[in-house]
C-alpha cells in the first residue's frame, strides 16, 4: 500500500451500501484532495442493493453498475472483509483519518412488542428477506411454511416484498437472483392465504404504489382488499394533487372489488393494531383490535413483523435511542448537544430508514458537504492510513480489495448461467473468500 501526500484528506466510509458509495462519490468529485477508504464488514459491497432489493426486481439493481465506476475513481479503496468495532475501532479511524463517516444502514429489525412474539413461527420481515436474498448471518435460518396462511404486519414496502415472494410460485422466482436454499423451501410452500395487516387506513399506508402495482402480474394469486375493513370513502384522496396517492387508492380501489378465483390469495387489512400472538407450541393466530373497537383473531401458521428497523450501534459512537440512529445533527454525530470532531454519518444510519435508494443521494452529498465544511478545523492525526491498515491486516482472515470483490461477482454469474439465473450467491463468508483463494 503506498503512501498519501500529506496534503490529502483522508475520509474512511464505514459501510459499502448506497449511502455510502454516494458519499464516496461526491467527496472525490468535490475537487478537494481527498481519498476515500471504505470498510464492510462483509467481503462483498452493496449492502441493501444486494441483501435488501427482492430477488424479484433486478432493474432496482442495475444501481451497482454506478457503485462500481465510484469504486473505480482515482483516490478510492474498498477493504473487505473487516468489521469496525471489532477488527478496528472507531476511536483508531478517527486517529488515522481526517473524517470518519458511518453509513451502517438500519440492519436490526424492530420488535412488535406484544406477548407471543417468541413463538415458533413469528418472525421479523427483515430476517425473511435477508434469508431469501442470501446473507451470510442469514442463510441458516429455518422458515417452516407447511401453513396453509401467513399473516405480515405492517404497511410498508418490506411487507410488500414479503408477501409478493410468498404469493409466488417457484416458476415466478427460478430466473431471479433469489438464494438457491430460499428457492427450494419456497418451493415447497403450502401458504396459500397472505393477510397483510396494519393499523392506518388506506390513505396512510407507507408502500408506493409502483410495489403495490407489482400485485398485477402475479400469476397465480389474487390481491384483494378485505371490505369489512374499508368505506368507498377511503379510497378517496385527501391530496387529489397527489399522483402517488391517487395510483395508490386507485389500486386498492381496484383490489377491493375483485373476488378470489385463483389458488392463492393476498388479502389486505386495514385498520387493525396487533395485541397477541396465540398458539400452543407455535403461532397458531394473531389477535388484533380494529379501530372501531372490534376483536378478531387472524388464524395463521407464520407471523412476519414489519414495523420498521433501526440502526445497531457501534462501540464509540453515541446513540440515538429514540430514533434508532447514530446521534447526530444533520450529518454530525453529537454527544448530548457537542458535535463530536470529525465524525459523521450518513443514509438510514443518520436519518432513520425512509426513502428509496436514490434519496440516499442526496443524503449523501449533505453529508459529504459537511465534511468539506468543516475541513478547515481539522488537526493532525497521530496516525495514517497505510499504519493503520497494515495492523488490521494481522487481525482479519483475509482483507478483500475491490478487486477480489469482482473475482467474486464474476464467479456468481458464471454459477448463474449454469442455472439460467443472473448469479447464483455465495451465502457463506467461507466460500465467498474461496472464490479469491482464500
């Protein structure tokens, strides 16, 4: 590794995920010297790109193409396979570097918080998807879907994902990047009644209406909306100026008034807050009060929570509790009401997890702005980057450049093609690094 001119900034970007690759991107096209070294815990980069996005939407993708040419710039390094917290501390990163930016995502899933949450069968959403996408820290759980329902709690696009991958049938799937033990037990699949719940009324649900138009070309279920739960009125938007929210109701609208002929259904419920989960040695039914003050018990074999996500925290860096991020204003992680010197975040990790990908953009360059800004103030580091990294190298099994990382995207196509799919993943970190002949 060679050395920086002294004359350099040198930014690490903790987390390889879009917000921090846009991050990345809008430092080194600052015109300021500056270089960029990104850490990922995993050996692969893109985060919620590669363990978020559903198997079944391959154009929200494509965004890895801009990720790879910001890998490419000149001042930029990808290191692999090292864990901040861990492998590193935050407190060496700031030593070694000018600023220090944190773009961890939201990885925890938040509880629902009511009893029965620990039985057999209830699950987080965010677990199911980063099973079936292929995450390593995932890849061995277990989703028993010999049930003839499932019920998803929640109103947003993860619920959504959720209840499309399980509507499908393995033909809808096999073509996709979807994890092959993901596929197999899909396949297998008795679910055939998806209730999804929540606790607004049509006007408040928090999906898009291009997640909810995707319900259209299932091929072999039927989406309708329950009709004991709904008014014509509620289809009617509050905001008429709002294409989003008038796509939306209209759709809904459209889900409401057709009747289920095919061999599954999802069926969409509004206006109910879960108060149990009930069943003798596993979830049997969920019990829910509607807003009129009505009981009823939603008979199902699985319960996936999707109620939002927060940030992990990370050893050194102060929390935000309330909002499940890194504490910070604007970008600048803070201790009570003190900016801490040199250290920022940026993405879910700074604002909570909301947005598509593409606002992370913007949220990137805020933050970028801010590091410029405050370049002026900065001290002398004790350390360097080469010193620092040459230490860690020692602590890790195997540190994987940007580099190594195409070794492995390439040996995924290729077992991809075997099986007339876009790539076939490596879900555990052993083979990952043996595909660099780690």
């Amino acid at each position: 590794m060679t050395g920086l001119a002294s004359s350099e900034v040198r930014v690490a970007i903790v987390g390889s995920g879009p917000s921090g690759f846009y991050t990345a991107e809008a430092l080194l096209r600052s015109g300021a010297s500056v270089t960029v070294d990104m850490f990922e815990r995993l050996p692969v980069p893109y985060g919620l790109v590669r363990f978020g996005v559903a198997p079944d939407h391959p154009k929200l993708k494509q965004v890895t193409a801009a990720f790879d040419r910001i890998a490419a710039m000149p001042g930029f390094r990808f290191f692999g396979g090292v864990t901040v917290g861990d492998d590193v501390t935050v407190d060496e990163l700031r030593e070694a570097y000018n600023a220090v930016v944190l773009a961890t995502g939201a990885e925890l899933s938040r509880p629902l918080g009511i009893p029965g949450e620990a039985l057999p069968g209830s699950h987080s959403a965010g677990d199911f998807v980063a099973w079936y996408n292929g995450h390593p820290d995932f890849a061995d759980l277990s989703f028993n879907l010999d049930h003839q329902a499932a019920i998803i709690i929640g109103h947003g696009n993860v619920a959504l994902d959720v209840a499309r991958i399980l509507a499908k049938t393995a033909d809808e799937l096999r073509q996709t990047d979807i994890a092959r033990h993901a596929l197999e037990v899909l396949a297998a699949s008795r679910i055939r009644q998806i209730s999804i719940v929540g606790r607004g009324a049509p006007v408040q649900a928090k999906f898009s209406a291009k997640e909810l138009r995707d319900f259209l070309e299932l091929r072999s279920c039927d989406t309708l909306v329950d009709d004991r739960d709904v008014t014509p009125k509620d289809f009617e938007p509050q905001h008429p100026a709002d294409p989003e929210l008038v796509e939306k109701l209209s759709l809904l609208r459209g889900f409401s008034q057709q009747t289920a002929t095919r061999p599954r259904h999802c069926v969409f419920r509004f206006g109910f807050s879960p108060f149990a989960i009930h069943g003798r040695d596993r979830v049997e039914t969920l019990s829910v009060t509607h807003r009129s003050g009505a009981v009823e018990d939603i008979a199902g074999g699985l319960v996936f929570g999707s109620v939002g996500r927060r940030t992990a925290p990370v050893t050194g860096v102060p929390y935000d509790t309330h909002r499940g991020v890194h504490a910070n204003a604007n970008g600048r992680v803070t201790n009570g009401h003190c900016v801490i010197e040199g250290l920022y975040a940026c993405g879910w990790s700074k604002r909570g997890p909301n947005g598509t990908i593409g606002t992370n953009r913007g949220c990137g360059i805020a933050t970028a702005e801010a590091v410029l800004a405050d370049l002026a103030h900065r001290r002398a580091r004790p350390d360097t980057p080469d010193a620092l990294l040459a230490r860690v190298v020692g602590r890790v099994t195997r540190v994987v450049s940007y580099p190594d990382w195409m070794v492995i995207d390439t040996a995924e196509k290729s077992r991809g093609s075997l099986l007339g799919k876009p790539r076939e993943k490596f879900v555990t970190i052993p083979d990952m690094l043996a595909a660099v002949g780690a």
